[in-house]
C-alpha cells in the first residue's frame, strides 16, 4: 500500500495549485471593508509614503495617523497583507529573549485586543495563552530568566511542572520534558485581519492605501528624501516607509544612493491540518517546543505546526522580484524532522488528516533582532523590516515606536538594539546575509548561553595582528564584524574542551581569564583594542571646536594634548555616544567611540555638524592598529622603547602625544586604558602595526608582558564601575543619572546639546540611578552566574534591571551593573531617586528566578586601587566600553 | 592494507560522468531524461570504450560501449568515428547536399553531432582529415546513390557499421604518407573491437549490436518489481544462431575448426568485430602490408600470426545484428555495458539494483499531498522510509558507478562488501585483468511521462 501512496504523491506534484487554500483566504478577506483596488489616481505629493501594506507598512500607518499625521500614502504592490503577513501563523507572543522585543510584543498584544472594537473588522484575537516547554535543565534556565523579566513587566507568567502542562494541553506528551513556562496572555489572531484592520483604522484616519502600486525608486536630494517613483507616477515626499519585508533589501538598493537593509529571506514551512474528530479547541494554549524546534496552535478545530529547521533554505539570494508571494514549493523531505518532533510531542496526532503544507519566506536579520529607524545617508528615509519570523508579535509595537521616531524625533523607548544604524556597508553583501540567515533561523530555537557568538560571517575585518594573535591561542569574537580576542588559551590546555563553554553556570575560561586580569595589575599586558571606531575632526578655523563645544557636553577646549572623556549627548541629556577626544592640534580632533557606533555617530556628526567645507571630518578606523598596553609596567615598556621619560610627570594621564616606539614614528599614545588601571593605548599607523608589536612584546618579556583580551577587561572595568555605551548608556541615560556629572560642563561658557535637560535634572533630580552591585551569597562555582537584564529586587520591590555583569577576581565576588528607579509603592509613579534611597536598602538580584543578596554601592572601592592612585586620576569613573 | 572507503570513491568515481537532457530543447521533447556512464580499468591502459552524442540535423540520441580486443586502437577509432557514420546515415538527401556544398565552398559545416564527453575521453587530432575524408567520400556516394526513400534507421545502423569497418580495412591496405597515421590505420585495422549502439528518438529504441556487449531494457512491473528485457544477443560460442551462421557461411570442410574452444579459429570470443583484419583479409593480403608496413609491425608476433586452419575469409565480420523497440511508460532504464559486467552480474540483478537506486533517487524528487487523503502518521512513515532509502545509495550519485561498485564488490550475499572491493581495487596492475575485465557501463534513463504521452498519441 505504501508503494501505491508513494505514486499518487508523485503523479500529483504536477498539480501546482492549492484551491483549498486559495479559497479560505478569499473567504477570510471577504470578511474586510477596506482594501479594493483603488481606482483614485495617486496624489502628487503628500508627507509621508509609507511602501508596503502587510502588518509593519499598516501599523506603521494606523500610528501615525493617531498621532495626528494626516497627510499619508501607503503603497502595496500587490494586495495588502498579501505577503508574508498573509502566510504568518498569527501567534502573538511575549516571551521573548530581549527586553525591547518583549515590549513591543506586550504592546502589540494589548493594540489587537481592542482592534475588532475599534475598526469593526474581525480580527480572530483569542486569548489562548502560550506554553514553552523545556527537554533540559539548560532550557528551563533560560525559560525561567524570560519569565523572571515578563513578570516585573507586569505580564502574568509561571514556570510550571509537566503535569500542569497536561492539564492545559492534554494533548502534549510530557514525558521527556523537565518544566515548561505559561504565558496565559499570550494569544492568536489572523494576521492578514489584523493587518486589514489596522489598515481600516488608517483609511478612516485620512490614510491614503493605493494597492497594485509598485515603487520603483526613491528619490534623495541633498541628503533628504524629495520623492517616490512608482509605475503609477511620481510622489513628491518628506518621509518614506520602507515596509517592504523580504524586498526591503532591493528596495533599498534601488535608488541611486543605496540605503543598506541587511536582510534575507528564508523558505517557512508550517503544516495546515483538518479538524480533529473531536475538533480542538479554539481557546487551547499554543505550544512552543524550541528543543523540537516546533510551535503548535489550534487552527480551526485542527493544528498548525511549523517550526525553524536546521538546515533553513534561504531563497531569492538573486533577488528575485515578484508580485505577490506565489505558492513555493512544499518541502515535506525537507519538513520531515519537524513532522518527527510534532509526532512526538503529540503522538495522538498520527491519525490526523494533513491539509497542506505551507512554504512562505520570512525574512532574517544578521543579529535575529529586526531593523527600524532612519537611514544613515538619506534623511526622512525609515525602514521597518526584516521582523525574523515575528512578525505579528512585534508589529504593534514596532509600528508605534517608529511612528513615534518620526513623529517625535525619538522613540519613547531605547530602540538601539534594533535601529537601522547599527548595521553598515559592511552587512550589506549578500554572501554575508545568505551565509548568516542560514545561522540565524536555526538560532530561533537555540539555547543562548551567556556570551554566545554568530559563527557565520566572520574574519571579515580583522586587525593586522590577527595571524600572530590567533597563533599564540586567541579565542575571538565578533563585534560589527570585527574579530577581537576574547582571551588566550594558554598552551597545553585542552583546546576542544574550552570551545564547548556554553554554560549558565562557570565557565572553563574562569581561570585563564583570571591570570590575564591578574597580569594587568601586577605587571604589564597587551590587548588588541583597533575595532574603536575612530574620526578625526579638523577645520581651518575654529569650526571644529566650535561645533564640537555644542555636540559634547565636556568642555574640548583643552591645551592641546589633552583627552577629555565625553558624552555626546541628544537634546534630553541622553547619551547618543559615549567618547573620548584627543586634540590634536588647535584646530584638529581625535575621537574614539564605541566599535558599533560606526555608522551611527557618523550620521549623528553629519545631521549636527553645520554645511561648512571648511570642517573636514575623516572615518580613520581602518588607518589605525589601538594597542591596549595595561598594567603598572607599561611605563617601562614605552620608556624603553621611546627612550623618552613616560612618568607621570612627563606623561601625566589623558595626556596624548605622537612619538616614536622602536623604528616606528608618529605613534599616537593616549595614557588611557579604558579600566582605570594604570598604562597607555597605542594607536599605530596600521603598516606599523607588526613592527610595534614585535617590539613591545621583545621589550616587555622582561617585565613580564603576555596578550590579554576582552574578557579580561571587560572584568577589569566593571570592578571598577565603568559604564560602556551601549550596554549600561543608552539614549535614554543622561551622565546626571550614572555619576558623571564631572563630564558635563555646564558653566563652559557656551550652549551645547542636552544642557537644558541636565541643568533640569541638576535642580530636580535624577529617575533612575546606575548602581554597582555585589553579591553576597552568590556561590562562584555553583550558582547561576548573571549575565544582563536581571531584575534588582529593593527591600522585596522590583526597581530596575542589570546592564552588564562580571565577576570581579580582586572582589572574589560576581559584580553586576544596573539602573535602580524609585517606583510609587502605591502609583508606580516614577520618583527621584536619592543617594539616601540607594543607600538605605536591601537589594536582591533575580538570576533565573533564585535571588541573591547584594550590596548596592554608587562609588568603586577606592580601598582597591588607592595604592596604584595617580593623583589625577580623573579617568577613574571614567568612559569605558568592551 | 586496505583502501578507505574515500579512496574506494576516489577510484570509482574517476571516470564517472552524468548527463541530463533538457527536457524540452526547443525542438522536442526528449523522451531521455539523462544518462549516467562509468568505467573502470582492468588492463592498463583500458580497452574499453563509451560515446554518447546528440543527433543535431535529425533526431535522436546516440550511445554506444566500444570493448577492444589486443589493444585499444581499434576501440577508440570506432568510439569516434562509428556516430558520424550513423548521423550521415540517417540524414536527409538535402542536408547531406548542404553539407558538402559547405565543404566544397569552404564554408562552416552544420553541426552534425553534440558530444558528451568525460574528460578523459579523447579524440586523437592526428587522424581527423584522415577520418573527415573517408566519412566526406562515404556521404558523397550517398549523395550519388540518392534513392530518395525515407532513412530506415535499421538500414543506416547496418550500413554505418560496415561501411566504418570497409574503411578502417581500406585506410589500412593504402596506408599513409606521414609514419605516425601509417601506423595508427594498421593498429586500429590488426586490433579489434564490438559494439554496441543505442538509437533512442521518442519511443523508438534501436539496439544495433556487433559482438558480446550487451543491451538491457529495465522494466517496472505493476507490482513495483524489476524484470530484465535483452535488447542484443551475444555474438559468440555460446550464441548456437552465431555458431549456425558462422559454420553456414563456411565449407563443411571447416566445420570442426571453425570454433575450437568456444572461440573463432580457436583465437577469438567475439563471433563479429570491427577491425581484427587478421580474421577478414586473405593471407596475402596480409602478408603485403606486414611486409610492407613499419618496422613496429613487423615485430609483433601477434599480427605476423596466422590463424590456424585459414582457408575462406572472411571469417569475422562487423555486420550489427539490429533489434527495435517501442519504448512503454514500463520501460524505465536502459543498461549498455561491455562484458566485463555481465561476465560478473546476472542481467536480473543488474535490473534490480539499477532499478533500486533510480526509483531511490527518483523519490527525492518532491512529494505534494494536494487533495488527496494522507495522515500525518502515513507523512512521518513514508519521509522516514525516504531517508532510510536515501542514506543507502547515498555514497553514489551515479547509476553505472552504484552498479559497478556491485559488480566488484558484491558478496555471496549480494550485498556489497568494502573489504573485497578494496581488495579488488588495490590489485597491481598486471594482476587485476586475471580477477576481471574492463567495465563499461551506460545507464539510460527514460521519461516515462512523454513516453506515455507519445504512446497516446498514436
């Protein structure tokens, strides 16, 4: 019988319709108001053109128009929702890895809840509630950390047993499962609805929704959109919306200059089923099984199941452009180990009768995080895209954030993580993106570990050093494509063993790191900083201090030499970057910024620097290797080798000069180390950069020199209470609300960005304070170590949450690094937070739902580092990043 | 020692090739949808020889195994010269006229063949005028003869084959001016070499074959099992129709002489070949250009040799004995190879095993539920048998490679068995031809839709 199957199956391939399908969607759209062809000629300009009408271009739309933007085109090529939306699985979920997502998520839950209300368009929004389970320990970790942060969100979470699960699922197998978490919220909705829905909202607000319009281009003039060109005709614009999922990309890359969306879309499969003989029901939990690499929903009386292979297919490499997604091909070879894990998570399913298996392409991101904000090269140009298969989770949210961005300047939250300027040219290649997509959607189910890296798409930049380095042991990460060691394995160590350090717990580079930490402080160590992304600023005249006096809040005008240590800040005193400048010259400036502030700061300079030709601004990242000499035997290093005197006092700290080291001239040579230990960075023309290597290392032997890397002073710098942009600054931090009031000159003489806000924040106090936390009870080698994002407990009362945390191997003690707020006990009203009210608690870090006692302090131990002081110390709480 | 299985691999695959034809060409719709072919070495150099061509100014596809006997010469000729023969053979009056119009004028020559060529089949430069010349007198009297008639594809195998024969026995008795092509026409002429050649234009299949390679159709029966059908009959002692010609075609005096040891005269297995003018020419004949050709030749024991009892030539001739076929939508595979196969595989488990792995291969293409009823437990059953299926014939991509690596490595079992094949393959050169012969095998597969459709519309 078997035999007699397998022909059928084979003579029908041929059949490439699927007619059942074909119908329900007609049916479910039938169910709509909006969206038939407009027949209306477009208009020849409006403020804003938004291209794409599935659920980002709608919500991005329905947003705008009720923040009062009236004047607003959306342009769909095809149909709306007609694309991936059409084809999502409508699962609305918040439990979700990164804090953003969550709440985007969160917001997104409670917008379609009310959406049917609204619009009057039947959105199918049922409240099923979701359950993640766990096969490992590992798992439940992880599980457990979401469900810690869902909680203090407010959104009603549990970790629960696998006889709870049976009872909310009675179909699930629970045999191999250790716990799982419930989400009762979460919920269901027909994605292609709420799309129209949002879209109805839209067109009642005076949004313009013209479907079977295609832009072709995107005009930028000066820097600024002018226009979009479709085959319908020219609109003129002020903003435009790049919504157009998968072919964002293309999309981007159309106009003459192209705007770098780094996506790719991969082939989705989920299984479509009939009905159950006892249909289930519509109000049963979706299941999220991420060690099966499966999600499962109840779908009219049956399930739909699909999930996030191992071996994804990315397509349209090429670009293949096309109208509407057609049907692609069904894979089931391809979707048989899915199949397997769904039989096995319900093996009560075997008898059900299967109606089609749905391939839809998703598109991925290289971080899995998706893209929004505003392009770096042509203002007013926005994209939201590239959403890695969530689509309708963040669609809500997200379009209300960028809404917000373009409305207000800013998001109301921190959207870092997802804006468009973190990527470059660099993520644009579509080798990198095929490559990586492929690492990213099996990553969807993953267990992430702490300090997990992307395997794919590395070596692409790489410092000059990185042979030498590699060859005496050096493990690597990647950081906006740059290699940086994490630390060196020393030889004779068991190599395999230490790649396998995924764990929550301890790793195997606890002690390895630790002697490096160790030989920064008692002697001399070398670590390969040249990933810092560093401009040089210069002007004729006295532009370039001029217009640098506005954009940082430190005062520059410094004796030539100096290094001042700044923020540069937006207008509510937040940190947009988080620098240190040189001055070269009267009139000429050296500034180093965070490696992933590339093309960020850049825009930033750009957009705020005024039009003058005089003022020459330079990206010189590529022509310098940064070498991190750090330790207290670094003086003797660079004295021998310049044989010039690099005491304290000719050599005072942040202090920059260019001098000779070995053959080499025109070294620069900071007396800064970004840990408040005592030494110098290095910046070295990069044809040099061996040769100056060779001679530090030869030169140090006898001081005791060896490599040294990122973990080591990642380590360093926590002890110590540095703040790095990006993980513990972010835009909404101000130096008011993390101890650097002393970065901020208030009185120097002239107006610069963000005064107003600090000077506010200087009369009436901070929200929020950074704090430095120890922990007390924690056990090194038994417990949970913390990572990032831990919720911070206050007398039993949830106040903030870490940014970054390390163990600190002078404390003998885990050191985590977070914001506490002063929430209303009775209002949740946000409140000043005091010195007193740092002090006088008892703080709690939850790590994976255990707490742990912690000692909140506002100031490093001076106790530590007294003995190695420089009198002018000032670096001390200095800028810092990893 | 033994050979790891990569290096197994390495040797197998050396000379592995695969061809897959457009389904629709712009002209037709070809009924092949590919071909896979192999060959392994048992002499050094090899013997055997494989063609595969696409008739470019009629239709059809040419392919054909070559299995040479007391060296390669003669194989390797007839590789290269046999289809152009047949393409010649089969063209239209006109396109024959175009043709040497073409010539004459010096213009560019239609194309009258696409190769398929591994690489490592060569054509020898050195003879192509010589070649190009015969084959422009052959079509020139063709033209002459023009009997308007439409080309039998039957008559112009029979024809090509003879014709291609007549001339490497004429090259041979004129010689050359340059030594080195003087030698080579003698070469080719003294050593000999069968044929078989596959025909395929839609559904007609055309088998002509000149010794005791062998042309197998693989049939599916209903029930899914796979059945052997001859396409060739072996030309040799074992054939008693051959031994019947052979003795008819001689005085009764000759009788007991004429097959001694189930061999021709004693000396050789095939009953026809193309060259081996030692079994054709009279002994003068053959003394004139031994005595008369260079001085290599003359110092071959083998080509001064008579044979024995050598009173009528010619006793040997290169005459195809020609089948046709209509191709059914059962007809899924056709197996050419040279001896060295069959010597070693019963026909029926060439079948099977071809059969086997095709179907295999086949059931990677995609599977599509549409309408039909299927559960998600038949789903899991069937995408698990599927693996299991794919991870056996996983290790070759190619039919005639998975089929020789049966033919050496088969155990009593009829399963293969690493050891002994790494065994075989690891003989020295001057030991392996005693354990077997040259293998050379094409698999052709068909289309069994636009057999079926070709069959409806008749």
């Amino acid at each position: 019988a078997a035999g007699m199957f397998l022909r059928l199956l084979s003579d029908i391939q041929w059949r490439a319709a699927h007619p059942k399908w074909r119908r329900m969607t007609s049916s479910q759209r039938s169910t709509s108001t909006t969206a038939e062809p407009h027949p209306v000629s477009l208009p020849a300009q409006a403020q804003v053109v938004i291209c794409g009408g599935g659920i980002t271009g709608t919500s991005v739309a329905y947003h705008l128009s009720k923040m009062g933007w009236k004047d607003i085109v959306l342009l769909e090529q095809g149909r709306l929702a007609a694309g991936t939306t059409r084809f999502c699985a409508g699962i609305v979920s918040t439990a979700r890895p990164v804090s953003i997502e969550r709440k985007m998520a969160h917001y997104s839950n409670k917008l379609y809840q009310q959406l049917e209300q609204e619009t009057g368009v039947q959105t199918g929004y049922t409240k099923t509630g979701s359950i993640s389970l766990a096969q490992t320990q590992d798992r439940l970790i992880s599980l457990k950390r979401i469900a810690s942060s869902l909680n203090v969100m407010g959104i009603p979470c549990e970790i629960i047993s696998p006889k709870k699960v049976v009872q909310l699922h009675p179909l699930i197998n629970i045999h191999d499962l250790v716990g799982a978490m419930y989400v009762p919220e979460d919920a269901l909705v027909s994605s292609a609805n709420v799309s129209l829905a949002l879209a109805t909202a839209a067109s009642r607000n005076g949004v313009q929704i013209h479907e079977r319009t295609s832009v072709s281009h995107v005009t930028v003039q000066k820097g600024r959109v002018t226009g979009v060109e479709t085959d319908r005709g020219r609109i003129q614009c002020e903003y435009f919306v790049n919504c157009a999922g998968q072919w964002a990309y293309e999309l981007g890359h159309s106009g003459e200059e192209p705007v770098h969306i780094p996506l790719h879309a991969c082939e989705h499969f989920y299984l479509l089923t009939h009905p159950l003989k006892e249909p289930l029901s519509s109000s049963l939990p979706t299941v999220v099984d991420p060690d099966g690499r499966i999600y499962i929903r109840n779908w009219q009386g049956g399930i739909l199941s699909g999930g996030f292979e191992k071996n994804p297919k990315p397509l349209f490499t090429e670009g293949r452009n096309q109208l509407e997604i057609q049907n692609l091909q069904e894979d089931w070879d391809h979707f048989g180990p899915l199949l397997s894990a769904l039989l096995r998570r319900m093996p009560g399913l075997e008898a059900l009768q299967i109606m089609q298996l749905v391939n839809c392409p998703e598109s991925f991101t290289p971080d899995m995080r998706c893209i929004m904000g505003e392009s770096p090269t042509a203002r007013g140009y926005f994209v939201l895209a590239g959403m890695n298969s969530a689509g309708i989770s963040y669609g809500g949210g997200a379009g209300k954030y960028l809404a917000e961005w373009m409305v207000n300047g800013y998001p109301s939250e921190n959207v870092w993580p997802l804006d468009l300027k973190r990527f470059g040219t660099l993520q644009s290649s579509r080798t990198f993106l095929r490559h990586r997509v492929m690492e990213v959607m099996p990553l969807m189910c993953d267990l992430k570990v702490p300090r997990w890296d992307f395997q794919t798409g590395r070596q692409l930049r790489t410092s000059p050093l990185y042979d030498r380095l590699d060859a005496q042991g050096a493990r690597w990460m990647e950081k906006h494509g740059f290699e940086r060691v994490k630390y060196f394995v020393p030889p004779g160590k068991d190599l395999l063993d230490l790649d396998h350090s995924k764990t929550f717990y301890k790793p195997d580079w606890f002690d390895i790191v630790g002697s490096e930490v160790k030989c920064c402080k008692e002697a001399v160590c070398v670590i390969d900083m040249s990933s810092f992304t560093k401009f040089e600023i210069s002007s004729t005249g006295d532009q370039a201090l001029e217009s640098l006096q506005y954009l940082f809040s430190n005062d520059l005008d410094v004796p030539v030499g100096h290094v001042v240590h700044t923020g540069m800040l937006n207008e509510k005193g937040g940190y947009e970057n988080d620098c240190s400048i040189a001055r070269l010259s009267k009139r000429s400036f050296f500034m180093i910024s965070p490696t992933d502030q590339q093309v960020h700061c850049w825009a930033w300079l750009k957009n705020h620097l005024p039009d003058d030709s005089n003022l020459i601004m330079e990206d010189v990242t590529w022509k310098y290797t940064a070498l991190n000499l750090i330790g207290p035997r670094a003086v003797d290093v660079l004295s021998e080798l310049s044989y010039a005197p690099m005491t304290a006092e000719h050599f005072p700290s942040l202090f920059c000069k260019e001098m000779s080291v070995g053959y080499a001239n025109g070294i620069r040579v900071m007396s800064i180390t970004h840990t408040g230990e005592p030494g110098f960075v290095l910046y070295i023309p990069i044809e040099y950069a061996l040769h100056v290597y060779n001679e530090v290392m030869n030169m140090g032997q006898k001081y005791g020199i060896r490599n040294a890397g990122y973990y080591a002073l990642r380590s360093l710098r926590i002890e110590k209470f540095f703040a790095f942009w990006g993980q513990d600054l972010d835009a909404f931090t101000t130096p008011m609300e993390c101890g650097r009031e002393f970065q901020v000159k208030l009185e120097k003489g002239m107006q610069f960005l963000g005064q107003e806000a600090l000077l506010e924040q200087k009369q009436n106090g901070v929200y929020k304070r950074f704090t430095m936390f120890i922990l007390e009870d924690h056990d090194t080698d038994m417990d949970l170590w913390p990572w990032w994002g831990e919720p911070i407990f206050r007398n039993g009362r949830y106040v903030g949450k870490t940014t970054s945390s390390a163990y600190s191997y002078t404390l003998e003690r885990h050191v985590c690094l977070g914001f506490v707020h002063h929430f209303d006990e009775k209002t949740g009203e946000e409140l000043v937070v005091t010195t007193d009210f740092i002090n006088q608690g008892e703080y709690e870090i939850d790590i994976a739902g255990q707490r742990f006692q912690a000692k909140a302090k506002l100031y490093p131990f001076s106790s530590l580092f007294t003995q190695r002081r420089r009198k002018d110390e000032v670096e001390l709480s200095g800028y810092q990043r990893e | 020692f033994y050979l790891t299985p990569p290096q197994v691999n390495s040797i197998l695959k050396a000379n592995e090739y695969s061809f897959k034809v457009p389904e629709f060409d712009g002209k037709n719709v070809s009924s092949v949808l590919g071909f896979d072919s192999n060959q392994l070495p048992a002499n050094a150099p090899i013997e055997d020889r494989r063609s595969a061509a696409t008739c470019l100014q009629t239709r059809g596809m040419l392919l054909g195994v070559f299995d040479g006997h007391a060296g390669c010469a003669c194989a390797q000729a007839v590789s290269e010269r046999l289809f152009y023969y047949i393409a010649v053979s089969l063209l239209p009056h006109e396109t024959l006229l175009e043709i040497e119009n073409a010539v004459e004028s010096g213009r560019a020559l239609l194309p009258i063949l696409q190769w398929h060529k591994h690489p490592n089949d060569y054509f020898s430069k050195e003879a192509s005028k010589l070649y190009f010349n015969s084959l422009r007198t052959y079509w020139q009297e063709l033209i002459d003869l023009n009997s308007g008639e439409t080309t039998d594809v039957r008559e112009a195998l029979i024809n090509a084959f003879k014709r291609l024969d007549n001339d490497i026995s004429l090259e041979a008795q004129v010689g050359d001016p340059n030594s080195f092509l003087n030698y080579l026409v003698l070469r080719v002429a003294f050593s000999g070499a069968t044929a078989c050649v596959a025909h395929v234009d839609g559904v007609d299949l055309h088998i002509a074959n000149t010794g005791d390679s062998r042309a197998m159709l693989g049939v599916q029966e209903e029930d899914g099992s796979w059945s052997a059908l001859n396409l060739s009959y072996d030309h040799n002692a074992q054939n008693e129709h051959e031994v019947e010609r052979v003795k008819m075609e001689h005085p009764k005096s000759e009788e007991k002489s004429l097959v001694k040891q189930d061999r021709l005269l004693g000396l050789l297995m095939p009953f026809r070949a193309f060259g081996d003018v030692k079994f054709k020419w009279s002994i003068e004949l053959q003394k004139r250009v031994i005595e008369s050709g260079p001085d290599q030749l003359n110092d071959n024991e083998y080509t001064k040799f008579i044979p024995p009892n050598y009173h009528t030539p010619p006793y040997l001739t290169a005459e195809p004995e020609v089948i046709h076929h209509k191709l059914r939508p059962q007809d899924k595979f056709l197996v050419l190879a040279t001896d060295g196969l069959w010597e070693t595989m019963h026909r029926q488990d060439v079948a099977r095993i071809v059969g086997e792995y095709l179907t295999g291969v086949h059931h990677q293409q995609p599977i599509a539920v549409g309408g039909y009823k299927v559960t998600l437990g038949q789903m899991h059953g069937l995408l698990t048998e599927r693996r299991a299926r794919i991870s056996s014939v996983f290790e070759d991509q190619n039919a005639a490679t998975h089929l020789i690596r049966h033919a050496v490595g088969n155990n009593e079992f009829g399963t293969v068995d690493h050891e002994r094949l790494s065994k075989m393959l690891s003989l020295p050169e001057e030991l392996a031809r005693m354990y077997r012969d040259d293998i050379t095998i094409i698999v052709v597969q068909f289309n069994s839709h636009v057999i079926g459709a070709y069959q409806n519309e008749e």
